[in-house]
C-alpha cells in the first residue's frame, strides 16, 4: 500500500530537514521512542530503532537510512514484525519556506499482507488520514521552535 502527502511549513529548508529528521519522537503523534543504534558519518547506512503507539498498540521496528541527502531528501527502511515500511522525505525551497512531501509502501507480512490484499482501500483512508494528521504535527513543531542562534 503506497501513501503521499505535503505539507507547506514556514521555516527554512535547512531546519525543517533538521527538525523532521533529528526529533521524530517530539513532533509525531504515533513515534513514542526514537533511538540512533549506529550512526555512520555519511548518513547512509545509520541503524536506529523506532516504537510507534497508535491505539494502544505498540510496535518496535529496526530502521536503516537508505537516503541521506540533506536538506533535500531523507528516506529510511523499518522491519516490523507486521509489516515494513519504506519512507522517503523530500524537502522542496520555497524561498523561506519548505514543502515537505511524504511518500511511503507499506509491505504486509503474514495475515496483515492478506489484510491489505483484502481491505486495503479502506485501510488506505486510514493510512491517508493518519499521514495528514502526522504532517499537520511535523508543521505545528518546526513552526513552534525557536531559530537557531546566530554563530
């Protein structure tokens, strides 16, 4: 199942790359623990494991940078027990401001990957509205933090 949504956010390219990547935990609604497990100085290849809690289910992943592009893309692979996720951030100048555009495919396994063969236009509402909502947050949070001090 594949999701995309943007977001319009009032803060320069460099930050919102910055606050999206460094503080998931912080701005999403359904990340409850977000941990660097190995960090690579060239981005790629840094492992890092990510809870989520939505409707008091939690699920753990173990992630991977497969994109480090900054500011201009992020994207990561998660291994979950139910399914994994490929997520790609893309970061669009617009002159002071930046569009963030999401774009990920949900890979079911076991009965969730029957599940999504079966229901999958409905859980893609769900998906599209839960992306909308977390996008929303992703905007409240970079406009809501103090810039960074001048050096």
């Amino acid at each position: 199942m594949r999701t995309e949504g943007s977001v319009e956010i009032e803060r320069p390219i460099e930050e919102v790359f910055r606050l999206t990547n460094e503080h998931v935990a912080e701005w999403s609604s359904i990340v409850v623990e977000d941990k660097i497990l190995e960090e690579k100085p060239e981005g790629v290849g840094t492992t890092f494991r990510t809870v989520t809690e939505e409707h008091g289910r939690r699920m753990e992943f173990q992630g991977v940078v497969t994109r480090h592009e900054p500011p201009y893309v992020q994207a990561v692979y998660m291994t979950g027990d139910m399914f994994d996720l490929d997520v790609e951030y893309e970061f669009e100048d617009l002159a002071g401001g930046t569009r963030v555009t999401q774009r990920s495919q949900v890979t079911g396994k076991g009965w969730f990957k029957l599940m999504l063969s079966l229901c999958g236009w409905m859980m893609r509402k769900s998906s599209c509205d839960a992306l909308d909502k977390e996008l929303r947050g992703l905007k409240a949070f970079c406009e809501s933090q103090p810039a960074p001090a001048a050096t």
